[in-house]
C-alpha cells in the first residue's frame, strides 16, 4: 500500500481500535456503550466532570467508555474515528478545537452514530450537532461587569484566555470585551495572552505581565479558567504584590478556587455547573436511544460567585 493521506488516517484508526481493545486498560466499547470525549483530563474542571458523568451513568443503568484527548484535536479524532468503527451508538464530545472535530462528527452521524458536544461546541458540521453547556458570553460578560462595578473610575484588564480556537475560550472572550467596552474608555486591557488552561502557563504569563509592565500592574486579571488563577495567584504572591492591588478572576468555581475565595485571596469565579452539563447531555443521549426522544440543545446560564453569595453556591459543602 502506497503511503499517503488514506494510508496515515487508517493507520491512525487501527492505532485508535488498538488502544480502545486489548492493549488499554479499559474494555473495548460495545454497541450499548456511550463514548464520552473530554478534550483534557488533566484540567480539574474535566475531572469534576467525570465524577459527575459516572455518577449519572450508575443512576441510569447505562455504560460509559471515558476517552482523554490529552488537548490534542488529533488524538480525540482518532479516538473517535476508533470507537466508530468499533460500532458504538452514541458519542459526547466536549472538543479540544471547535472546528477541528466537525469532520469525525459528520462522519459519526452519517453512519447513525448519535452525536451531542458539552461544555464545547463543535463548529461547522453538516448537521448542527445538539450542545448541553453555559452560556460563555454571559460568563464573560459577568466577570467584566464586576470589573465596572467595582473600579467605577476605570481599571487596567490583563486577560488570561484558556484553550485557543475553543468555542468556551473564544465565547468567553467575547463577554468580557463586550462588557469592559460597555463600561466605557476608561476600562482598558492592558494585556491579553493565552494560558491553554495550564497553571504553570498562567503563572509564566502573569509573570511576562507584572515585569513587562513595571509600576503601573494591571488592576485586574481576568483567567478564563480556575486552574490559570491558580497560576496568576502564584505569580502576584511570588512579586511580593498585595492581592489586594491586583484581584484575580477566575472560571468554573472548581472547590480550590471557592476556598481561595473564602480565603479572601481571589474576588471571583464563575459557576458553570460542569455535573448540570454532562448529566443532562447523558440523558438526553439515553433518552434518544432508548425512547427514540429528540434531543434539544440546552445552555445554562452561569452565576459569578464571591465572598458575597458564597456561602450559596452549588458545591460550597466541598470548601473545608
């Protein structure tokens, strides 16, 4: 066989049937099995997620086959084109890259394959793949209408985004630019830069930021997740910096980002509700495939929790 595209892809898929089979240590998928590909586990928020998904699995008496695409589009295309042609029925993504997925879902759902993304969207499939997750415009926008009221005079902005070409990074991203600019010219960002979602990438950038910018530091740093707060809370402490001259925001009130709140060491975090979200995903796919019932797209709408309205959030019982 000679070498080329068709040979790679095809060798990528038997590697994929491969590691889903005999050489993984999970059990290959049957036909009843639902196939759910998280773009990170290594991310808090995807771990919390998991639990959540399990949990569901167990009250629903359906079986989940749990894939980590390791932040990489080209494994988690592999990963699925594997469990395709494996046979499997039913699929949730939550994608590394918006974009990048659309092809191995067009060809999921042209061999009957359900298809439905969480926390992500898939962007530019041929049929619209159904999505359960938050609104990640009004999160965005949240975090920077804290901004305007709390600096009514104007703020320096730094904006930690999370994972680049992301339907959550590019949405968020989005919020907050449309709520700082409706705050008017005085609210300015002063800095904007990738952290993939990392803390040691967050901390290097907040880093790159403090010294780049001297005497005059940002106001505010906005991450568009918890785990880069983490990494900006690192770096500001680390500068010798009060945190009280540069507060910290942060995205999926992960339980490490509520007791840094309750701490009084970061002013705030968004609540996404990643269990609402896969939960609902799951059992509207279990809903299709049982019941043949339609399956409609849902959006949460996300809450900014600080040390005002903590004692309210949804998983306050985890802050010790």
């Amino acid at each position: 066989m000679p070498f080329n595209r068709r040979t790679l892809l095809w060798a990528s898929a038997m590697l994929g049937v491969h590691l889903l089979s005999g050489c993984s240590a999970a059990p290959a998928p049957d036909a009843n099995t639902v196939v759910v590909s998280f773009s990170d586990l290594s991310q808090p928020f995807f771990v919390a997620m998991r639990r959540e998904l399990e949990d569901e699995a167990k009250q629903l008496g359906v079986k989940v086959q749990v894939l980590d695409g390791q932040n990489n589009s080209s494994k988690q295309v592999s990963d699925l084109e594997a469990a395709r042609i494996q046979g499997i029925r039913a699929v949730i993504v939550a994608p590394t890259d918006s974009r990048a997925l659309a092809s191995a879902a067009d060809a999921l759902v042209q061999d009957g394959v359900t298809v439905v993304s969480v926390d992500r969207q898939i962007s530019g499939a041929r049929t619209p793949v159904p999505h359960f997750g938050a609104d990640n415009v009004a999160g965005g926008r949240a975090m920077a209408d804290w901004v305007v009221r709390t600096y009514p005079q104007g703020a320096r902005v730094a904006i930690i985004t999370n994972d680049p070409g992301s339907s959550s990074s590019i949405e968020r991203v989005k919020g907050v630019h449309e709520g700082l600019k409706a705050g008017g010219a005085a609210f300015r960002i002063v800095a904007e830069q990738t952290g993939n979602s990392k803390r040691d990438q967050a901390l290097s950038v907040t880093q790159n930021i403090l010294t780049s910018m001297g005497q005059t530091q940002p106001d505010v740093i906005l991450c568009l997740n918890d785990d880069m707060a983490m990494g900006a809370l690192e770096a500001i402490h680390s500068a010798g910096i009060s945190g009280k001259r540069v507060q910290v925001l942060g995205f999926d009130a992960i339980p490490e980002a509520l007791a840094r709140i309750k701490a009084g060491e970061m002013a705030a975090t968004v609540e996404q509700n990643p269990g609402e979200q896969v939960r609902t995903a799951l059992r509207a796919v279990v809903g299709h495939l049982k019941r043949q019932e339609a399956i409609q797209s849902r959006s949460l709408t996300p809450v900014l929790i600080t040390k005002d309205n903590l004692a309210a959030a949804s998983r306050i019982s985890e802050v010790k």
